[in-house]
C-alpha cells in the first residue's frame, strides 16, 4: 500500500473490474513486467487475486481485488513505519485526486459541476461517536459503491468519494 503503483493499481481493478497486467498496464502506462510484479506483491498481501475462470487460455493471466473495498486505520499497524507510508501515499492521492478535479472541471458539463461538493465540519465526539459515524458513513459508501447499477438511461461518470474524520484544533 505504499507504493503508488499498487494504490493506483488497486484503483483501476476496483473500478473496471478484473483485468490482466497487459490492460493494466496500457491503462497506468507502464510495463507489462512491472505491472506483473506489483500484481505478486499484492497477492501476497492477500488484496487482489487471480481470475482463472476468466482466462480464454492457460497463457492468460486475470487478476480481481480480493474486497471491493479497502478501509484501514493507521492503528491497526502501530509503530510500522510502512503504514506510516502507507497512510502518506493515501493522503497525497486524495489531494491529487481533488486537485485534478479543479484543474479539469471546466471541461465538465454544468450539471456535473454543480454536483461536486467539498464539505467539511467541526463535531465534538465520544470514541464511541466516531466509530459509529465510521459504521454509518461506510455502510452509505457501500450501498453506492456495491449495487447494481440501474438501466435507467442516466447518465453516470466514476466518482472518487473519500472521507477523513481525525481529531483536530480549528
């Protein structure tokens, strides 16, 4: 998870679903080998696996993420200086993320940036409160991001949804 490739990666396989190295790689602009040992990597920490039933022959490889979702709390690695990393790189992507957003919303039609929404807010909150508001926001994250999508005629483009709750000083 600290790397950026492996973040990035994981993003793209959420997102379009199982893929091979040589899709992925055409979508991160990297190499085919390169991809190949990120994929290992991962599967050895158990966040994507291979795909077999979805391999047209023995020479093609397919990969899934093993959970639609990743959330995770600095707490559950303490003193790991990886997950400090970790914790780092998710934050600088989310940055990114917001950035590109305002550097390419003018090419967005109207409604769409309308749509887009920052918000932040100040609560005084128990550990308890936290933890459920944690329970409660990531329950409403995924019911968007796990159900079918309607054949409704909507139009509908990827949204990157984060949130951040830390204890904090205004």
């Amino acid at each position: 998870m600290s790397h950026p490739l492996r973040r990035r990666l994981l993003d793209v396989l959420r997102v379009d679903g199982p893929s091979t190295a040589s899709v992925l790689a055409d979508k991160t602009g990297q190499a085919v080998g390169n991809i190949s040992h990120h994929l290992k990597v991962l599967a050895a920490s158990e966040l994507v696996e291979e795909a077999p039933e979805l391999a047209r022959d023995r020479r093609e490889r397919w990969w899934r993420m093993v959970s639609g979702r990743l959330n995770w709390s600095p707490s559950d690695f303490p003193d790991d200086p990886v997950a400090e990393a970790a914790e780092s790189l998710v934050l600088d992507r989310q940055t990114a993320m917001a950035r590109q957003w305002f550097a390419e919303r003018d090419g967005y039609p109207e409604p769409w940036r309308r749509a887009a929404f920052t918000a932040d807010h100040w609560a005084r909150l128990s550990v308890a409160e936290l933890a459920e508001l944690e329970e409660r926001i990531l329950a409403l994250l995924a019911s968007l991001t796990d159900r079918e999508i309607p054949d409704d005629g909507q139009e509908r483009k990827t949204v990157f949804l984060t949130v951040r709750a830390v204890p904090g000083r205004p």
